[in-house]
C-alpha cells in the first residue's frame, strides 16, 4: 500500500489488517506515542472540513508527528499552480499528503507526482476513510460484517461509493435508495460488483427507501446535497423529500438496527432530529472512530517498514 485513495485499490489482507490495526490503536493509543515521531503530514484542503481536518491533525500529534493545516485560499490549488507540481514541492519537505478536492483525478495527478504517501480525505467521487471508520464502527456494535445489511438512503454520492467498495470487501449486502437520476456512478457499482465476487457480497439497487430498509442492520444517510453542489440545494430538497430517514421509516429495519451518518447532517432534511438524537443513532462514534482509523492508515502509510 503507497496511497490511500480509494478502498477499491485495496487488498482484503489491507483492508482486514487497517481494520485491526485500528482495533489495537484504539485500544491502546499509547503504545504508539512514538510511531510516527518527527513526522510530518501536509493536508491540503479545498473544502471545508471539521472531522477530517481534526481527526487527521490529532491522529499525527498522537502519533509524535505533526501536521501542517494549508486552507483553500493558501496554496489556491489547480488555480495558482497546478497539483502536479503541488506533490513535486510537498515531497521534498514532507512525509505525507491528505488531501480534500473537488475532482478525483486531482489527487490522482498529485499522487503521480509526489513519491510520498497520499491519502484521499475526500473528492467529488470518494470519501474512503468515512466508509472504513464506518465499517471498523458497523464490526464494533456488531461483531462482524460478513452478512450485514446496510441500507444507503439518498444520494448515491462520494460516501454511498465508498461504502459500496467497503461493503464489498466486507461481504456485507448493501442496498442504495436514491430519487431516479441520483443513482451511485455505474463504474462504481461495476468495480464494487467485482470485488465482491468472492467474498459473498450483494447489492440492491432500488428507488424505493422501504424496499432498501428492510430488515437492515444499519440505516444510512449523507446530506442531499454535497459540498460543491450548494446551487442544486433547493431543487434536491424536493427532489429527495420522499427518501428522508425518520421514525417511520427506521421502524421498517431490523430490530436493533443503527442509524449512521457520516455527518454534517442536515437536520430537518434528510434525517430527523428524533433518529439522529436517538439511541440507535451512531453518528458520533463514526466521528470519533475517524481518528483512530486514520491514524492505522498512516502508520501503515508512513511508519517503518
Ligand atoms: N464526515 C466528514 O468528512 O466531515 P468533515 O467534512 O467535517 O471533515
Ligand atoms: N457527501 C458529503 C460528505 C461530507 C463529509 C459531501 O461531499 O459534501
């Protein structure tokens, strides 16, 4: 593993050994104090962010390292240079690269470039380390994943992707509810397709929430309208009205199923206060799971071979 940019690039030793990696670091953080000491992380962000920026600058201070915040309007990436030349200048100063960006061959191109890890902290298309502090919470409150049933209620967007690729090397069943038009990207349901060939795998694509929320174990949901998408807002939140996750629609899933989201949540919209605020609501150890499986990605990354 040299990147972190998208599930799918993983290999099922990978994607079980981040996993249990976590499991230790969050179990004993203080055995790795020094794993990544006088290290140093660029996260270059060109949206907003709490739990990314957060998560991934307090997982390296754990860690012994430290982590240097560049905001939209400092490097002005793609627009004052190009990324290209971004990883070529990182690389000689760093050890490593996060990422977050509007197009997907944006971190693409700067992972060419740069010889030092790059992790993917989200684009258009991807949000990888969401879906695997998803997965790591889903095996904390479940025990297991193989043979999960997680529904996807909304957009089939960067979150609903990676949990595609995550469920597939789980061999969990994900079913995807999304208005017509909105359904997650063909090559990303092909790709997920593939790789589930083998570890028992399956996917429900539907238009209708109920179908999808079923006897799941986990309900999940994202905002309607993703971070670059702001001028859609309005449109989306008529289009989506019939796929918000309330109590009615919760009480369709199986009797001790969770609700997730990978926030920030748009309360009132696409999930009501009464099930985030509930006792089946995960969201905040989805957060805080964001840290301690970060920093196993970075370890892995970045730490001795
Ligand atoms: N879930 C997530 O990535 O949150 P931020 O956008 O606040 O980083
Ligand atoms: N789909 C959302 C996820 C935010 C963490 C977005 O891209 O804005």
């Amino acid at each position: 593993m040299e990147d972190f940019i998208s599930i799918h690039d993983l290999t099922l030793y990978e994607f079980h050994e981040i996993l249990d990696l976590s499991r230790k670091i969050k179990k004993y953080p203080h055995r790795f104090r020094q794993s990544l000491k006088n290290k140093i992380l660029a996260m270059v962000f060109q949206k907003p962010s709490l739990r990314t920026r957060v998560s991934f600058e307090v997982g390296m201070l754990e860690l012994g390292g430290q982590a240097i915040y560049l905001a939209p309007a400092d490097i002005q990436a793609g627009t004052r240079e190009t990324f290209f030349d971004i990883g070529k200048n990182l690389e000689r100063w760093v050890d490593g690269i996060m990422i977050r960006t509007f197009a997907h061959e944006n971190i693409i191109e700067l992972a060419r470039a740069a010889s030092i890890p790059v992790i993917n902290g989200l684009s258009d298309l991807l949000h990888p380390c969401q879906a695997m502090a998803d997965v790591f919470t889903l095996k904390e409150k479940k025990g297991n994943l193989a043979g999960l049933k997680l529904a996807f209620i909304g957009d089939g967007n960067n979150v609903c992707h990676s949990l595609l690729f995550a469920g597939a090397k789980a061999g969990m069943t994900i079913a995807v509810a999304t208005p017509p038009g909105y359904e997650p990207k063909e090559e990303i349901v092909k790709m997920a397709l593939e790789d589930g060939q083998t570890t028992g795998f399956k996917l429900i694509l539907t238009h209708n929430p109920e179908e999808a929320v079923a006897g799941a174990d986990a309900v999940y949901t994202d905002v309607w309208a993703s971070m670059g998408q702001e001028s859609e807002r309005e449109i989306r939140r008529q289009i989506f009205a019939p796929y918000q996750v309330n109590q009615a629609l919760m009480s369709k899933a199986a009797p001790q199923a969770v609700f997730m989201h990978c926030l920030p949540a748009h309360r009132g919209e696409e999930v009501t206060d009464e099930v985030i605020d509930s006792a089946q609501s995960i969201v905040y150890d989805q957060a805080e799971n964001r840290l301690h499986v970060q920093k196993a990605i970075m370890l892995l990354l970045m730490g001795k071979k």
